[in-house]
C-alpha cells in the first residue's frame, strides 16, 4: 500500500491524531504546469513568424560582427570577409526588423484594430454624454403643458403633428 492510498483510507489509525489532522489544512498537489493569465494578448501569427525570422538574422548578424572584430584583433585574412559579410548582413536585418513593422501594420488594418481614444477625447465625450442624459431626464420629469378651453378649464393638449 502506497502513501496516497493509506493517507486516503478511512481507517487511519489513532483517534486523537484524525482529531488533531483535522486542524491542519491538507495539501493541494501543485502541477509544475500552470497556466497564469497574460497580461497582453498573442501576436498574430504573420507577425510573430516575421519577429522569429528578424531575431534570429540580427543575432547571426551580431556573431559575424564579433568574428570580423576579432579576425581583426588578430589580423587573420578572415576580418576582411567577415566585415563585409556584416555590413550586408547588418543590411538584411534592418529590412527584417522593418518587415515585423510593416507586417504589423498590415495585419492591423486587414483585421481591424480596436483604438483607444487619448484621455482628453474621452473625457470630452464623457462630458457630452452626461450633459445629453441630464437634457433627456429634464424633459422626461418636465410634466405635459396644459391648454386652457374657453370655458377656462386646463386640459392637456393634444402632441402636435397630429
């Protein structure tokens, strides 16, 4: 019989230790996975593919600038290459960068963006809206207008347009 198993079965033993246990809080297994909520959403994927591919050619960039640096430290024949390996490199990289900008923005505008308005426009609209309401309300609680007859009696005119 494993622990789990005499931990789990009714007849444990001892009366006063079971009494004593029943203070103690038992414990929870904790998986080593647990998914916790993120605080901003995933990147579609065409954008996320283009940021991969720009991470990995400017790091491959930077290693061939640390070889040219040190090729030329040690005044090997390979600083020549390598420097000018870097400088096309150091090229492609830009274009990389850019194209997770460009990419960016295309899928924005094809799928929709959900803009947030700065904080003076929303409180500009906020205002607008409370007087709008405050206008509604007044002529809601405003009671019907009264018309008097000849004869001097009020009552309630008919809506117009009728």
């Amino acid at each position: 019989m494993d622990t789990e198993q005499r931990l789990s079965s009714p007849d444990r033993g001892d009366p006063v230790e079971q009494a004593l246990d029943r203070d103690i809080p038992a414990r929870r297994r904790h998986s080593l996975w647990a998914e916790e909520p993120v605080g901003t959403p995933r990147m579609p994927d065409p954008v996320r593919n283009a940021a991969v591919r720009a991470v990995l050619i400017v790091s491959v960039t930077m290693i061939q600038a640390v070889i040219a640096i040190l090729g030329a430290a040690g005044q090997s024949w390979v600083a020549a290459p390598a420097m000018l390996f870097t400088i096309v490199s150091t090229v492609v990289a830009t274009w990389s960068v850019l194209d997770v900008w460009v990419t960016r923005q295309v899928w924005n505008q094809r799928n929709g963006v959900v803009s947030s308005p700065s904080s003076a426009a929303r409180a500009l609209r906020r205002e607008k809206r409370r007087e709008h309401r405050a206008a509604r309300a007044a002529t809601r609680a405003r009671p019907p207008r009264q018309a008097t007859t000849p004869a001097g009696s009020p009552t309630t005119a008919a809506p117009r347009g009728v």
